[in-house]
C-alpha cells in the first residue's frame, strides 16, 4: 500500500489569531474533527531554535574546516543533537536531518493510525515502525531529494476480528497526515497486525 498526496499541509495559529500551545474551545473559524473532544486550530505554528556548534576557530573557511554539529532546541523540550548525514561530513552519533524526516512521517502516521483505531474500536496494544529512506543524489552534484519513504509497522491488536479493520485503516491516513500531505514523493506502507 502507498499513497502519494501533493498537498501543502497548513502550518498554526489558535481559533483567535494568537499564538497558543493548548486546544481551544469551539470558536468561529475553527475546525472540528469527528473523535476530538475540542475544535482543533485551522493554523498552527511551530517556533524552534537551531544553533550551530561547529565553528573550530576559523568559521567556514574551508569545507574541511568546520564541523556539522548544531543543537535544536523548543522550550521546555530535551535539546536534540544535530548534524549532516555522515556522507556529507556529519557526525554518525547524532541526528541528520534525512533521519528526522523519515522519523517525521513515521510519527505522524503512527499518531494517526492510534486515533483511527480508538475510534473504530481496534485495540492496538504496541506499535513498532522501522522506516527506511531513499535519497538520491542529482547529476549536477550538491543537490538531492527524496524518492521515497516506506514505513513497515508491526501493530498488535487484542482481538482476531480486529486483524482486517487494523491492516484497512492504514489506507485511510495518507491524506490526513499532516507531514505526508507536506511531501512530494511518495510514502509507502507494509504493515504486519498480529493477535497478543
């Protein structure tokens, strides 16, 4: 199963215009989802901060004089280790961004797939995805993008009933996450549901 959605998904605010980190109650101009409590926000904001740590004293006087290493950061969050891909002169025990991309739509699908089984009365006990990425590089050399993503969840659900209604609800997040619809390469699934 795959799905290809070239939508650019939104990005937030609350239901008044300002800024917020918790949901609102139903206001004019916010948009309700069938299964949530509250209305969910029409526009959200994401607002971090990513420091580069790499200067050895010479700034980027050479491509082999600075290091990749940086820090991202969000209030009240546990810092992230950044770096490149160790193929571009990254550090192999921290995060790339092609890593956190991956991890993106993983996560993003998961989440989704948790809210679409409550609400569909499948009991999903564990959830484990191990997503893979291909990048290829152009011919012009320097630049890139992705071909594709394929996420392989292995699910398991308490009930042998809920086995075909588990394996289905996959098809049905391709355009609803938030991060698949913000892509332009398609996303793949293979998901295995077990009974335990």
């Amino acid at each position: 199963m795959d799905y290809t959605v070239r939508v650019v998904g939104r990005v937030a605010r609350g239901c008044n215009g300002r800024k917020t980190d918790h949901p609102t109650r139903r206001k004019s101009g916010c948009v309700g989802v069938r299964g949530y409590a509250s209305a969910v926000q029409r526009e959200h904001e994401y607002e971090l901060a990513v420091e580069w740590q790499g200067n050895r004293g010479t700034g980027t006087s050479g491509y082999r004089d600075f290091d990749r290493t940086h820090e991202v950061r969000a209030v009240g969050k546990p810092v992230l280790l950044g770096s490149a891909d160790p193929a571009f002169r990254g550090d192999t025990d921290r995060w790339n961004p092609e890593e956190l991309l991956v991890a993106a739509l993983s996560q993003c699908h998961m989440l989704w797939y948790l809210h679409l089984a409550s609400s569909a009365g499948v009991v999903v006990t564990s959830y484990l995805d191990r997503p893979t990425g291909t990048m290829v590089m152009d011919e012009r050399g320097g630049g890139g993008a992705f071909r594709s993503v394929t996420l392989r969840p292995e699910i398991m659900v308490t009930e042998q009933s809920m086995v075909t209604k588990a394996e289905e609800l996959h098809g049905d997040i391709g355009p609803k996450c938030f991060i698949a619809r913000s892509v332009n390469f398609p996303v793949h699934h293979t998901p295995v549901v077990r009974v335990g």
